[in-house]
C-alpha cells in the first residue's frame, strides 16, 4: 500500500496573530519577545483579520502596541 500523498497541494493555510510593545511605532521590532500577545493560529485570513481587529482595537490608545497577522503557510 502506497501512502504517496500531495502534500504541497493540500497544504493548510495557518495565520498567527500576535503583537506585543514595538521600539519603534513605525516599525516592526519588539521590546521584548518574552512578552508577546499571542491570539492564536487561524485557518483563515478572514479570521485572523477579525482576531487581529479586536486586538488592535484594544490597544488603540497606546501607540508603542502593535498587532499583526503573520502567515505561516
């Protein structure tokens, strides 16, 4: 019995939403990576984007916090 399968072709799409305090409000770097908000893994954009809202909308008022939607395949 062959188990040869297409992986590649049915790969799962997963979104991970994190965020945590930037050095920089303009830029991407983390103060500290201890100390990451992690909201999960998605199966979709759709979702992630609407974890990533919420989050975001949260810590609207403080402009060292930033949240992003990271595809990891």
């Amino acid at each position: 019995m062959s188990l040869d399968h297409d992986f590649e072709a049915r790969q799962q799409a997963m979104y991970l939403v994190m965020g945590g305090q930037v050095a920089d409000p303009a830029g991407t770097e983390f103060t500290d990576l201890t100390d990451l908000d992690i909201r999960g893994v998605f199966p979709s954009y759709d979702e992630a984007l609407t974890t990533w809202r919420g989050a975001a909308q949260e810590t609207v008022d403080q402009a060292f916090v930033k949240y992003m939607i990271v595809r990891l395949r």
